[in-house]
C-alpha cells in the first residue's frame, strides 16, 4: 500500500517553484520510474510530491546549426530515441537513450529524471558530459546553469538544493565531422542497470573526449585520460593502451548484485577497445 501523500501538478513553472518555496522537502515526479518503484515498496515516504510534467518550459524539445540542442526536463528518452536529426547530430545519446530499460519505460522515463536520480550507471549521463552539457536550473530566488560535469555528487546525490527544478539540459552545436558512440554492458539485453557505461567523443578537431558510468560513485568525464593523449591518432595500438589506462580512473565496489568490480574492469578495457574501433570505422568511411 502506498503511503499517503499530498500530490500537485501546476501548470506554470512560477507555480512550481511557489510550491517549493513554501514546502521544503517536496518530492519533485518527472517521470516517476524510479519514484513509483520505492513508493510501491515503501522504501521512500513522500509527504508531498510535485509533479512538473505539465511545465510549458519542460515541454521543449529543439534543435538548431547555431544555438545545439536543448531537453526540456518532461522531455521522454523515446522521444530522443525517435528523433532523426539528434540520431545524426549526437548519436551517443541517441545510443544512449536507445539502451535505458524497455520501450515501455522509455515511454514514461524522462532524460532530465534520468540524470537527477544521480545512479553512478545512469545511462543517459556519459553522453551529456562529453558534449559538455549544462543543466538549467529554476528557483523561486533565480536562475543558475551548471556543467554537467559539476551536476553530481556522489551516489544518489547533485548540486540540486531543495528549492530548485531542473528546467533542462542543453547540448552545444557540433561541427561537421563530429561523431559518437555509446556502449553498455548488462547482464541482459533490456531492463536493467548498466555494469558499464562508456561515451567516446571524436571532435571535428580530432580531440578525442571519454566518460564512464557505473563504475564510480558518480558518471565521470575522463579529462585526465584525454590530456595523456591529446594530439594521437586513433589507431589499434591506442584502444590498447586507453584499455588499460581507463582502469587507473575506475573505483567500482568489489562486489554487487549486477557484477564483481574484476568483472567491471574487464569490461571496461573491452568497451572502450570496441568504441575506438567504431569511431575509426565512421572515420574511414
């Protein structure tokens, strides 16, 4: 039985954040998948829940040569799944948003939510940090926006104070030649939480950008990584080399219900070894 709450769904984001303002500690419901599953158990009790789905600004979904991509935060994953010009754009997100749970899920699932719930293997939070996104955020006292790479904070935890409503991402445009992949590991193809979680990045400059979830306390661009080998080409021997290096940037727990941290490293250097192969393949054609 779920426990009793009061519920709001305003219509205006001036509403919203009144709402916030005048109750600390709202639970904030985007798309509520995960939400819903600790209701249903228990496991989260929810005085007061606030759901923002029906926020013009939420509702936003554009693109342009000049200004990039923008994700308003009711935005569903399905939506970046069948959207032709963000596949051709940013395909890792594409990728990304293709590999989150089920089609059913996905239907209901939001990018914004994805990233807010601050799972160290969200899906959707490797891509946003090597196309340096930022998150726009709205409270009753103003507006902020924040790199994505500032967003988390450890497990289950962001920047968010308990006043603010993240309004969006937005992505920066990209130039011609540009190109990106995603790739995931589970225990089974479908509705499940990523053991790994890896973006590459190939800039029009030939700077190649890296990030990694589930396998630290919260997803992480690889700044470090990419510094080591500004400038190389992308050649067999350095999916070698990055393959053993990325371990040097992984602190995943021994052991949980998904994998063993061995399993993780493994993987790891197996991914990032297939993810340059893709890259070089697009390059060459």
């Amino acid at each position: 039985m779920l426990s009793n709450f009061h519920y709001y769904k305003p219509e205006s984001l001036e509403s919203a954040l009144s709402y916030l303002k005048e109750n600390p500690g709202t639970t904030i419901l985007a798309g509520g998948t995960d939400l819903a599953v600790l209701l249903r158990a228990n496991a989260v009790i929810c005085d007061k829940i606030l759901d923002i789905k029906s926020i013009p600004e939420g509702k936003v979904l554009s693109y342009t040569p000049d200004e990039g991509l923008f994700i308003g935060a009711s935005i569903l994953v399905n939506e970046i799944c069948e959207d032709d010009q963000i596949r051709e754009v940013y395909p890792a997100l594409s990728q990304a948003a293709d590999g989150l749970a089920s089609y059913p899920i996905r239907n209901r699932a939001t990018v914004v939510g994805n990233i807010c719930t601050a799972s160290p293997g969200a899906d959707m939070a490797a891509p946003l940090l090597v196309y340096d996104a930022k998150v726009h955020i709205a409270s009753s006292e103003g507006n902020r926006t924040v790199d994505i790479k500032e967003f988390f904070l450890g497990v289950k935890k962001t920047v968010l104070k308990e006043n603010e409503i993240v309004t969006g991402v937005s992505l920066p445009p990209v130039k011609d030649g540009d190109n990106s992949v995603y790739l995931r590991q589970a225990r089974v193809k479908g509705h499940d939480l990523c053991n790994v979680g890896l973006a590459l990045r190939l800039t029009a400059e030939k700077e190649l950008f890296m990030a990694i979830a589930a396998v630290n306390t919260t997803p992480v661009r690889l700044t470090e990584l990419e510094a080591s080998i500004a400038g190389k080409e992308l050649t067999p021997e350095l999916g070698e080399f990055l393959s053993e290096e990325i371990k040097k940037h992984m602190a995943p727990r021994r052991n949980s219900v998904r994998s063993s941290g061995a399993y993780r490293y493994h993987m790891a250097g197996v991914l990032t070894k297939r993810g340059l192969r893709r890259l070089m393949e697009k390059e060459a054609n």
